[in-house]
DNA sequence: CTTTAAAAAACTTTCGAAACTCTGTTGCGT
DNA sequence: ACGCAACAGAGTTTCGAAAGTTTTTTAAAG
C-alpha cells in the first residue's frame, strides 16, 4: 500500500537479480560476512540471497574475475584469503592509480567533474560531522559515501582503463579496511583530510591533491597494517 | 582410434566446459572471427561451441571483467568495440604494466624464472626462424609462444596484482594487433628484438631490458595505428 | 502516407532438476 | 592393526525448458 511506484520504468532498465545478488554477496565479502578463505556453498548461498545456482554461478564468476573470490575447479568457490603481502601490493598499486587518476582529473575534469566531487563531498562532510554514536551507527551509508567521493576524485580522468583498474582495487582496500575496523577505534580525524583533499581539488591544486590523497591513503594502509595480526590468522 | 587417452588424471583436474568455451570464445573474439561491436547471440553462441545457454553465460560474464565483451542488460551481449583512443589508452598502459613486470624479474626473478625465459624464448626462436611461408602458416602457434615468451619475461614481477592487471591488457593488445594485421605485411624484424631482449634479461641488465621492452611494443602500437583506419569503421 | 497502437516473434534471463565429481566412510583382505 | 577398494553422501557443474523483455511486424486510425 502506502505510495504506489512513483517511479515510471520510461524505456525499460534492468532488474537484472544477477546483479543484484552480486552486489549483496560483494557487500556481504567486504564487511566480512563471508570471512576470508570461506567456502561458497551452493546450498547456503541459494538459501542467503534466494537465487538459482545458475544465478548465484554468474555472479560468483563475476566476483572472481575482480579478485574477491576464488575457485578450484570441481571444488567450488571461496572466499579470496587475505595477507599482509597481498594487503602491501593492493595498496601499493591503488595509492598509486588513484593519484594518478586524480590528479589528470584535476588537470582535466569538466563541470560535470566539479560538480560531482562537490556533490559527493556534501554529502560525506553531512556525515562525518555527526556525532560518533550516530556516525557509526549509519556506517553503511557512510561506506556508499566515502566510495563516491572517491570515485568522484578521479572520475574526470581521461584514461578508462585506469578507472576500470583502479575499481576492483578500491574494493579489495576496503574489505581490509572493514576487517580492521572491528579490532580497532574509529578514526575521527579523516574528516578534516576529505576537506583538505576537496579544498585543493576544486582549487585546481593538482600536485596538492596528489600529495594529500597519497598521504592520505597511506596512513590507512599504515594503521590497517598494524591491526593485521588481529584479524588475519597468520600474519605476523 | 590411434593412442588411447595417455594422459592419466591423477588427482582430478578440471575438464570444466565452462573454462573450455570461454578460451576458444576469447580467441574467436581477439582474432577477430567475432569482429568488434557484434552481437552475440544465445542461438549463435550455442551453435557454435555446443554448450547450454547457462555456461555460455558464465564464459560471457567472465569476458565481461576483462573487457573484451560487453553486456546490456536485457539486451544481451557484445563484442566490445575497437577505437584509436581505446588503442592509446590500453597500449600506453600495457607497456608501463610491461615495462615494470619485467624490469622487477630481471632484478628478482629466481631459477624458475630464468628457465622459463630461456624455453619460452627457445620455441618463439624455432618457429620466427621458419621461412615466411611457413611462418604464417602456423600462425596461432606463433601466438601462443609469443604470449609465452612475455609471460615468462614478467613472471618473476613480486606483485601479484601487477601481473593480474597485466593479463587482460596483452589480450586486447593481441586482439589489436591481429586485427590490423589482415591489412598490413607481416613485420619480420621482431626476432632480432626477442633476441636482444632475452639476452639482456638473461645477463640481468635490467634498465636495458625495460627500454627494449619499450620500444619494442611502441613500435608495434604505432605500426598498428598507422593502419587503423582500414580496420575502425570510423577511425582517423 | 504517416503515425500510433496492439499482437507476434525473437531473444534474454532465470530456474530447478539431472549428471557428474569429489570426500569421507565402511568393510574386506592382507 | 594397517592399507586398499568399493560404497554412500554431499556438493558442483551442466543442461533444457519456463518466464519475462525487447524488437519487429501488422493493422488501424488520423
């Protein structure tokens, strides 16, 4: 009941569950639901997300290809293992395609690039200036946020293939990031590094923005780093 | 008929028909059998490789990740379209992908790495050295020793994800390159630099190593380039 | 003759069951 | 008791048909 669809499908658009169940079981991989190394059953993940094997199969396929999960054949899925090695090479190469991408946006980027980080950054500030209960409360919100403002950075680089590599390593840095999180406090002081970072980049402050973004990315990489013991089985 | 199955599954191994259509599918797409921006089609499809609709899709979405296939939903899939700025875009980043796998082997690589070179260089050898009309004739031969050869060259890279990203890149270099290459001759000149540049990375000079690598693939993108108008419907 | 709308054909997407493979167990032989 | 082989259970992989969209065709009205 209530309000009926206000939404009109004008052309068509896709339901697609296909995507849809990848989009849950990535978000599901992220935040350690599914911890690293676990198996993918048929069985559980058809009762979870109440898909066909068919279904769930493309989806897993998907996920593989961009690094979350891995499969032996005949043997079936798991999740993708972690390691402090892996986490210093993901890092690496994200910290520097993000840079990267960053600054050609910045030297680069059209209107429809300012108003994307202006926008995106909104919204995040709105968040991160909640008091912390409520602010770990709406983690999840947080999360979208925090990824656009991100996406928006870099979205007015020129090269695609550099956006479209950079996407699965910004996944992979925050499954580690969310599998830190648990074994250690929120830091509170990002907020001020985001303003910092948008400050520069609607500047046109282009080595600025790469400067601020590698030290920024860097540090998370360097607390993560430091929790890992905690929560990777073997990592010393 | 003929020898009975000699090779014996030990342990297992994966058969996996799924694996199996999506290679012959990739190379159906890189040489150009499925020319870019072509449907492809579930009847078409399922013709062709005598698969169901289910694994097709699987093989499809795996393709999807790497760029070589693209999806619309409700509408099916395609081939993934060629450009001259697709071309810059993914050669500028192969060869920097390129040029730093093999310049980190040469420097780290270990006895493993070494034989793989001096094999994979080996049989590449053998068959550049045939006369030309042999040399075409077994053409997807050359391919595959080709690809060998500079997957051996980076194979001692320490970073696991630089060698990851790498990987799709060489197809859709490969793809290009065959692509051009019904409109243009056959270059020949290429052995003596597979000569070079295996000597310079079995002796471990490795500054050496990465601009022969350099230039080595400029030469090939711009020799590309300078004949795609005839094989870009709309290219300059 | 053009425009619009309805029906049909073609196709993509999803499903659930059949076929097959792996894993752990039980029973037999040494 | 130990090792080996056949057996049973669980799980993965593949298939072909049903359900749902998009595109084309057809027909009617302006």
């Amino acid at each position: 009941m209530a309000a009926a669809s206000s939404r009109r499908k004008v052309t068509s658009s896709a339901a697609l569950v296909s995507h849809d169940v990848q989009s849950r079981l990535k978000g599901d991989i992220l935040d350690g639901r599914f911890p690293p190394g676990s198996k993918l059953g048929t069985a559980l993940l058809q009762e979870t997300y109440e898909a066909s094997v068919g279904t769930l199969r493309e989806a897993l396929s998907h996920l593989r290809s961009e690094g979350l999960v891995e499969m032996e054949a005949g043997r079936g899925f798991r999740v993708a293992p972690v390691s402090a090695e892996d986490l210093r090479d993901v890092s690496a190469l994200y910290i520097e395609f993000e840079e990267r991408a960053a600054v050609d946006s910045v030297r680069h980027g059209g209107d429809a690039w300012e108003t994307d980080v202006l926008t995106s950054f909104h919204r995040l500030a709105r968040i991160e200036a909640l008091p912390r209960e409520e602010r770990i409360q709406r983690s999840s919100e947080w999360l979208l946020c925090h990824r656009a403002f991100h996406d928006a950075l870099v979205s007015g680089c020129r090269s695609r293939w550099l956006l479209r590599l950079r996407a699965p390593l910004y996944d992979h840095m925050e499954r580690y990031r969310l599998l830190s999180q648990k074994h250690r406090p929120l830091s509170m002081h990002k907020r001020r590094e985001h303003e910092l970072i948008r400050e520069a980049a609607l500047s046109r402050r282009a080595e600025e923005v790469g400067e601020l973004l590698r030290q920024h990315l860097e540090e998370t990489t360097q607390t993560v780093l430091r929790h890992a013991p905690q929560f990777m089985p073997g990592a010393g």
